[in-house]
C-alpha cells in the first residue's frame, strides 16, 4: 500500500493529460477534472479486500484454497504474477490468460468446474467470487512493468493469431476491433479511444484493465471487457476463456510491454 | 448480392499446405471454437462478406480491388421508392443519437439507432460526439442541397462501402440497420434549416 | 404506491437498528438522537428541501467553495466536494435541483472537524448543485452547474 | 450484515484525513427490472465516525449517493495507531461497522 499515493498521483496526471490531446478545449478540460477527481477512491478496492480472503479460503468439492495455484510464477505466487500473463503453461499446454488460469487453478485444487465461469454469469455465484480474485490479483501487480515472455513457439503463434481476430470484420456492422481501436486519437462519443496497435496505446488500453466501471457500478475483468467489446461490434458471444480472448490478451499484452501496469483501474 | 466467404473450419493435416495455409485453418478453427449464438447475434455473424475479408488486414486491398468493391456494394443501393429523399429532422435526431440494436442484449424488435454520435459531430448543442467519422456541423448550410449531393448522402448512408470499400461506417440500408423512413429522418436532420445541425 | 413506500421506509429504517447499535456501545447516544432527516430527503421542491432543512433561503457566499467537474461524463457518478471557509461550520448539505428528490446528503461536523467534506452523487441529468452549509447558525450556499453527458456506444 | 469497508486514515500536522469507501448497492427505488417490476429502494441513511470516543462526523444519505459511497472528511487531532471506526445503517435495517488504524 506504500505505493498508492504515487500510483495515484500517476492516475491524475495521466487523466489530465491524455484526452486534452484529444478532445477539444473546455469539453476535455471538463471530463479530465472529472475523471482526476474520480481517481481519488476506487471502488475496485472493494473487489480487491474480498478478493483476498477469497484466495485464503478453503471452497469447492475439494475444500482447498487457492495459496498453491501457479499463476506462472511458481506455486502460490501472486505478486507480480499478472504483469506477466498470458502466458505458455507447460501443464495445460495451453497460453493461459489470469481468468483461464485461475480457472484452470479452481478446477484441480478446488474441484470447481469451469461451467460455472463459462456457462456462469457476470457478477454472479461464482463468477462473482472470480470478480473478486482477479482484482485482488491484478492489485498486486500494480505499478509493475508490463512483461509478457514472448520467446515460446506458442506465445508467437497465439499473437498472430490475436492479430488476425483483432482485423477480423464480420457482422451487420462490418466491425472488427481495429474499426475502434486501430488509429491515434479516436473517440466514440466522449470515450477515449486507445490506439491498440501501436504501444502507447496498448499500454493504456490493457494496462488499465480490469476496472471499476462507474456508469454500472461494476467491477469488470478482461474477459468481461472483451466480451463487452464484442457484444458492441454485433458480433456472436465469445465463450470465456476462448482461444480468441486469449488470443488478443496476447496481442494486446505483447504490444503493451514495458508499460506500466495501473490495474485495478477505474473507467466511466 | 453479397457472397459470403465460409470459416468452416478446415480439415486439418492437408500435405501441401503453406505455413500461412496452416495459419489461416488454425484462425479458422480457433474463431469457429471461441463464439456461440447469443439472444438475436447468431453465430452465422463470424461468417465474412467478401470485402469484410478483404478489408480484414493492418494493409490496405490493393487500388483495383478497391475499386470493384465499390462498383459492387453500389449496385445495392435502393432510392427512396416515392422519389422523396428528406423526412423529419426531429426523429432524425433521435436515431442519431440512439446507438441501440443488433446486439445479443437486444431483442429482435428492437427499433434499431443509426449511432451516428458515437463517431460524428452534428449539432452545435451536443457535446458528446465521437471523431471516428468527420465532423457533420452545418452539413446542409456548407453543401447545400443540390440533387447531386442529396443523392450522395444518400447513397453514403445505404451503403458507405459503395463510395470506400474499407469505410469504418455501417451499410445502414444495405445491411437493414435502418428502414427506408428512418434514413429519411437522418436525411432531414442532416439537411433541414430548421435542423440543430445547421443552425447554431 | 407513495404511501406503501414511505411506510415500508419508515417500517425498515435505520432508527431502531441504530438504538441497537447504541445499545451495544458502538455509537454514542448522542449520535442516535440524530434520525434520518425524511421529511428533507423526500422533499421534491428545492424550497421544500431547504425549508426541511431548516435553511429557509440561504445566501450565497464565496467562503463556500463547491468542488465539482464541469461536466460529468457518467450521471451515476459526479464527485462532488463541499469546503467552508466560514467560522463555527457545524453542518453541509448537498442538494441537485433537478434530481427527483433533490437533497443527496447531510453531513454533521462536530468542533474539531473541519469543514471540507467530499463524496459521490448521482444525477439524472444537467442540473445545478448547491452546497447548503450551517455556520453560527446561519445558512450560506454555493452553488454550480454540472452538465451531465450521454453514456457510449450501443446505448 | 453488510459488507466490509475500505477505510484509509492518515495524519500529519495534526490533521487526521479519513478516506471510506463502502460496500452497498445504493437502490433509488425508481428502477426497473428487465422484467418491468420496480427494484426497491435500498441505501445507506445514516453513518457515523468516530475517533476513539469522540464522534468526528455523522453524515445522512439519500438514494442519490452514488453506488458504493466514497466520503472523505478530515479532522483535527489523531495519532498514527490510533483507531478510527466507521459505522453505517441502511433504510432496511442492515448494518456494517469497520475499523482502521491511523497510518
């Protein structure tokens, strides 16, 4: 907790200065107040205490807690261990996002089945308890350096993949990612749009996911991001946890690297 | 008509395939394995029109295949059936400024927006505009209403494809996002003197 | 309808649970003497709001200073900050006009506490806020305008 | 019982500054549904500070207080280790009190 003044302090300058480049004169001036002054207290916070005592206690068919779950830096490491998600996990033989992992976690330690997540409800029963524990974990990376490893075969394969989806136009709309996210300087309506393609923009974008989202008073992961992002380009439902959300974490992620990580963050 | 371009994904192992082959099958499994139908979005939505695919890349389609598209979306632009191009610039607002339908949360009736807010500027009073698109302020009072460009915005919003293949914007016509009578509305906001968007 | 609400309002409020609380040490008597302020939170006039609160007609005062970001770009979240430059504050209360309900809260400061209190209100749309601040027993006000902005894509 | 806070208290020259963020759904009780039928109203009425024994803020709330309340407030006196207790009600009858110690 030693660091929060200064992350905040970080929160504040970078709400006042990125959309005064973009939106113009008092209207930027005016959302970048507001947004300076939300930075104060984020309700995230809240996700984060009961994420912790979630991650300690004992839950599932098998009564155990989650303190040996190898979230990729060895068995019940936390700090750190989501600034350098997705990554290749050599159990799974799979690239693995926080949620897939956690998921991954809960079913061999816990003996809670992953339909709860993929068939569950946002903010819902268990879900709601994975709300909790992706907070608590992306806390504890905060003010961490972005560092994806990129040197396995598989990491590779899934950021070309990640690539493709990210440019991949379908639906009524004609949308793919790259309609919203793939220039400097864009907004829908008053919403910043993060350039995704390229690092700085990468940087904000994921560094700053998963937040507290004011407009609903919810806290959302980055599957819940995505999924969201889908549901607005008229596309089908991406399943939890599918290779294409793991896919563009990778894309999104590798692109991001060497960037501060600012989670839990607050949006509108 | 549109032809559709199948992701049906692929049998795997083929001996000749390239590595970018490879590629394409694995995106096409991996797309095929990722999405479900949710409420009205059918999975069928991931199943590409041949100039989504070809505007599917960090690379621009190259000039002549630009072009072709453009003659072919334009055939599918329909003129107003009575000749009459401009409704009401007071529903029109409101189906600007409605970014609703299409979506797995919405239902099938659904009185779909045009969103046109979320990427462009229009009125002098609405703050919250998007800069996707380009600024639309005083569109009538600068270009005023000859046939020719009454009939371009027309054809701009049925179908934007026909006139950029690789355009961000919707085929609202084309693609049933918004009736004929609605885009008459949009029409009229967009030209009426009387129009938020050309009076200050 | 009116009246099932206000019954099962007055039915589940705080007040019986807070003699409890009284009860069991964890608040001061003191403390429980203050019940929730019903007639100035229901109120749907700004002068019935006033008035229910004891303020009359405040005059406005620049040793009142209302902290908030000219535009809001989300109603169901507007921060707002109230500081009294005034001697002898003993009460702030942050009314929005043109909320349904117009008083959102109500703060108490005891000597010792200064005057400069901040949270978080909802607002259904553009509106005026006003910052009511009690010092030596008058009433003072500020008060500004907060335009509150429409929500994103697809809605 | 509702469900815990986040409380953050710290002093210097003398000022304790206090910073809370609360745990509640904040219902107005003009709300609807997906189905259409009204969600009851469902707030925090009333909250309460204290600093050992002292009482250093006592605030009332109505449904327009945002979703998961933040207050800030400060006051004069109070020493790193010493406590500083937070307590609130709700117009259903619930309850949540929670500590924090001055950093």
């Amino acid at each position: 907790m030693k660091t929060r003044p200064m992350m905040l302090a970080l929160a504040v300058a970078a709400a006042i200065a990125a959309p005064a480049a973009m939106a113009e004169g008092s209207t930027a001036d005016g959302i970048a107040q507001y947004r300076a002054m939300l930075a104060e207290g984020n309700p995230a916070e809240l996700w984060e205490l009961a994420g912790e005592d979630i991650w300690k206690e004992k839950a599932g068919p098998k009564q155990a807690s989650l303190e040996q779950c190898d979230l990729g830096k060895g068995p019940g490491v936390v700090k750190g261990a989501s600034a350098a998600l997705p990554r290749y996990f050599k159990d799974t033989d799979r690239v693995q996002d926080l949620e897939s992992r956690l998921m991954t976690c809960m079913q061999t330690l816990q003996g809670i089945s992953p339909d709860n997540f993929v068939k569950g409800k946002w903010g819902k029963g268990e879900m709601e308890k994975m709300e909790q524990i992706v907070a608590y974990v992306v806390g504890q990376s905060r003010d961490m350096k972005i560092n994806v490893d990129m040197s396995s075969p598989q990491m590779k394969k899934m950021y070309a993949l990640g690539k493709k989806a990210f440019f991949y136009r379908a639906g009524p709309m004609d949308f793919a990612c790259s309609t919203c996210h793939g220039e400097d300087g864009k907004r829908i309506r008053l919403q910043d749009l993060p350039n995704l393609t390229k690092h700085e923009g990468a940087a904000a974008g994921w560094g700053s996911w998963p937040a507290y989202r004011v407009s609903n008073g919810q806290f959302w992961t980055m599957q819940h991001r995505l999924n969201d992002c889908y549901r607005q380009q008229r596309f089908p439902e991406p399943i939890y946890g599918s290779d294409v959300t793991i896919a563009l974490s990778v894309y999104m992620a590798k692109t991001a690297n060497g960037g501060t990580v600012m989670t839990p963050g607050i949006k509108r | 008509m549109n032809k559709y371009l199948m992701i049906a994904p692929l049998a795997l192992g083929i001996h000749l395939a390239t590595a970018a082959d490879d590629m394409t099958a694995e995106f096409k499994q991996m797309m095929d394995g990722s999405f479900e139908s949710s409420g009205i979005a059918d999975k069928h939505r991931l199943y590409q029109l041949d100039f989504q695919a070809v505007c599917s890349s960090d690379r621009m389609p190259s000039a002549e295949r630009l072009k072709a598209i453009e003659a072919e979306q334009m055939k599918t632009i329909r003129w107003p059936s009575d000749g009459k191009y401009t409704g009401d610039w007071k529903s029109g607002e409101k189906i600007a400024i409605s970014g609703r339908g299409l979506t797995w949360s919405d239902k099938a009736d659904t009185t779909n927006g045009g969103g046109c807010y979320n990427c462009h500027q229009l009125s002098h009073t609405e703050i919250s505009y998007g800069t996707i698109g380009p600024s639309l302020l005083n569109y009538g009072k600068l270009r005023g209403n000859s046939e020719e460009m009454v009939k371009y915005t027309w054809g701009k919003i049925w179908n934007a494809k026909a006139y950029s293949a690789c355009s961000n914007m919707p085929r609202n016509g084309d693609a049933e996002i918004l009736t004929e009578a609605q885009i008459k509305d949009v029409m009229a906001y967009l030209f009426d003197p009387e129009s938020p968007v050309n009076k200050p | 309808m009116d009246q099932l609400r206000r019954n099962t309002l007055k039915a589940g409020s705080g007040l019986s649970l807070f003699s409890l609380l009284v009860a069991a040490g964890m608040v001061k008597p003191g403390v429980a003497e203050a019940a929730w302020s019903k007639a100035a939170f229901e109120a749907k006039k700004m002068d019935a709001a006033l008035s229910a609160l004891g303020a009359g007609s405040p005059a406005e005062s620049a040793e009142v200073q209302l902290t908030a970001p000219d535009i809001a770009e989300n109603g169901a979240v507007v921060p707002v900050g109230v500081v009294s430059n005034l001697p002898d504050t003993e009460e702030v209360a942050i009314l929005v006009e043109k909320n349904p309900n117009m008083l959102a809260a109500r703060f108490m400061l005891p000597a010792g506490t200064e005057a400069a209190v901040q949270t978080r209100i909802k607002m259904g749309q553009t509106s005026d806020v006003y910052a009511v601040v009690k010092a030596g027993g008058k009433y003072y006000m500020a008060k500004k305008e907060i335009k509150v902005t429409l929500g994103g894509c697809g809605g | 019982m509702g469900n815990p806070m986040r409380i953050r208290a710290a002093a210097s020259d003398g000022v304790t500054e206090v910073k809370v963020l609360m745990n509640h759904e904040m219902e107005t009780g003009q709300r609807k549904d997906s189905s259409g039928n009204l969600i009851p109203a469902h707030f925090i009425t009333e909250l309460n500070a204290k600093h050992g024994d002292k009482v250093v803020l006592q605030a009332e709330f109505g449904p327009s207080v945002s979703k998961n309340p933040f207050l800030s407030f400060k006051f004069k006196g109070g020493a790193k280790g010493e406590k500083v207790v937070i307590s609130w009600v709700d117009n259903k009858g619930d309850s949540r009190s929670d500590e924090a110690t001055i950093g």
